[in-house]
C-alpha cells in the first residue's frame, strides 16, 4: 500500500480518537472539552497577554496616548507594525521552546488561535476616531478580515497605492489584511535536523483562520546562522544581515509570522529584504515577545 495513504489514514484515526475524548487543562489538570484545549477558561485568564505597546517594536510606551517608543520613532525599524499575543513569561516561556525544540507540535492551532484573534482585536486599535465614515464601521471591519473579502470591497494596501487613503492607512495603522504571509524560513540545514519549521505551523494555521495565502517558497534562508538567543544587539544583527533571499515576486502588503520577537534583528531584516524586491508594508506577526536581557 502507498505510504501517503496509510499515513493520511493514520491521521485520521488520530483525529478521529481525539475529538471524541476530553483534554486535560496543562496547567491544573481539570478536565476540558475540545473547545478549551490546552488551558481551561480559568487558566487562560492568567496568561501573560501582551499589554498595549510600541506598534513597532512591543517596548512599553510612556503614556497610553503614545503608539510608537521613542527608539522607534528616532530610528523607524523597516518593519511597519508589529502584534504580538503573549509575553514571555511562563508558562509560555516553557512551552515556545517545547513546540521549537521538542516536537510538540500540538500546540501549533492553539498558539495561532490565540494570536489570530490578537491580530484582529489589535488590528482596530488605531484607526481615526475622527472619522466616522471610515473603517469604524463594523462592515467594513468584517469585510476586512479576510483577503477575498477585503478585494471584494476594494480594501487591499494595492488599492489604495494611488490614491488619498494610502496616506490614512500609514499614519493611523487601518485594519486591512495583508494580501500574503510569509514564515520566517529556516536553512535547509537546521530545518533537516528539526524536522519542521515551528513559524511556518503557527503561519500555515493563520492562512486558514484569517483566510490569507501563505506563500511557502518566496523566501529562502541562504546563511546558515547562529542561534539568536544569548547575543547582544549588535551581534544578532550582523548575525542574521544578508540571511535571506527572495525567490519570487511579492505583493505590497505582507505579514512575517515567528514565535519569538526579542530584539527586532530578523524580522527587521527580512522585512528590508522584502522591501528591497517590491514590498510595500511589512507586519510582523509573533507568538511572544521576550524583551532583551
């Protein structure tokens, strides 16, 4: 027999024994239904949600009128916005390096699950409230949660190249969808010996939830690079400068999905790759961001 067939019918199964069996609450234990995998509805209102914070970077503002630091604003990063779900604390800082390093690639639907509703929640944060027939209107909000929806009523960044709302858009952030996400990639080396890509799970998940494509081959990573994690600033950014090379054209608005935004160095660099090719405007898309030690 083919083996994609047995393993396609292998999944299955799995699938089908596990929709019909209660969860366990992963951090008190209770029993949960499949609604509330992985934490029951009294654990998740203690996890540590990200706070409001710099649009660009996820450092802490100074006043709650403020939207970008002043790090940010003195030296703009190449990345345009930046929504992240969590920090990272526990017991997010226990299961990211779980999902990256020890396959327990479970996780993946809840972590996309989580950050696609901060991606929509935060999405309307910045719109102008002077402007009562802008995109306050709660169609024109529906309408911009998926990529189908946003051309069908003419709401994509390309739309709006050429016109007076571009100029809206970048200044108050409105809430249109990208026309494409894009994994941060791994090299070909480091994914053979992983196994899988851990941002491209999270990515494939968010493509379905929000109903946006996932462009899966226009990026790749030709520098094999130290792990980021334990260097200082300026070391991850000459670390991670000329990674990556694109493969395709692109369209003007694009999401970059990861699991960990700390610094800004490979976000920050691939979005000035994509740019470079023809890209527009950048969003970064994280699971967690973990500050700098």
């Amino acid at each position: 027999m083919d083996f994609q067939v047995i393993k396609t019918a292998t999944e299955k199964l799995k699938q089908s024994l596990v929709s019909n069996v209660n969860h366990q609450c992963q951090l008190c234990h209770c029993d949960t239904p499949l609604s509330q995998q992985w934490v029951c509805t009294t654990c998740e209102r203690e996890l540590p949600f990200s706070p409001a914070a710099c649009i660009t970077c996820a450092a802490p503002l100074k006043s709650s009128s403020d939207r970008q630091c002043g790090q940010c604003l003195i030296n703009p990063p190449s990345l345009d916005r930046l929504i992240t779900c969590f920090d990272y604390l526990y017991p997010i800082n226990k299961w990211l390096p779980a999902f990256k390093f020890s396959r327990q690639t479970a996780l993946a639907p809840w972590l996309a699950n989580h950050l696609a509703n901060s991606i929509i929640n935060r999405s309307y944060t910045n719109i102008d409230q002077d402007n009562p027939n802008g995109f306050e209107n709660q169609n024109l909000k529906t309408n911009a949660l998926t990529k189908k929806n946003s051309e069908e009523n003419g709401l994509t960044f390309n739309n709006l190249k050429n016109s007076n709302l571009k100029n809206s858009y970048l200044e108050n952030h409105l809430p249109l969808m990208p026309e494409a996400i894009i994994a941060v990639p791994l090299h070909g080396k480091r994914l053979k010996q992983r196994g899988y890509n851990q941002s491209e799970l999270i990515a494939k998940q968010l493509s379905r939830l929000l109903g946006i494509p996932l462009l899966t081959d226009a990026v790749i990573r030709t520098k094999k690079t130290e792990a980021q994690s334990g260097l200082s600033l300026k070391q991850r950014q000459s670390n991670i400068l000329q990674a990556f090379q694109v493969s395709q054209n692109l369209p003007a608005h694009i999401a970059l999905v990861d699991d960990v935004f700390t610094t800004g160095s490979t976000l920050n660099e691939l979005s000035r790759k994509l740019k470079l090719a023809g890209c527009e405007f950048t969003q970064g898309w994280v699971i967690a961001h973990a500050p700098l030690a």
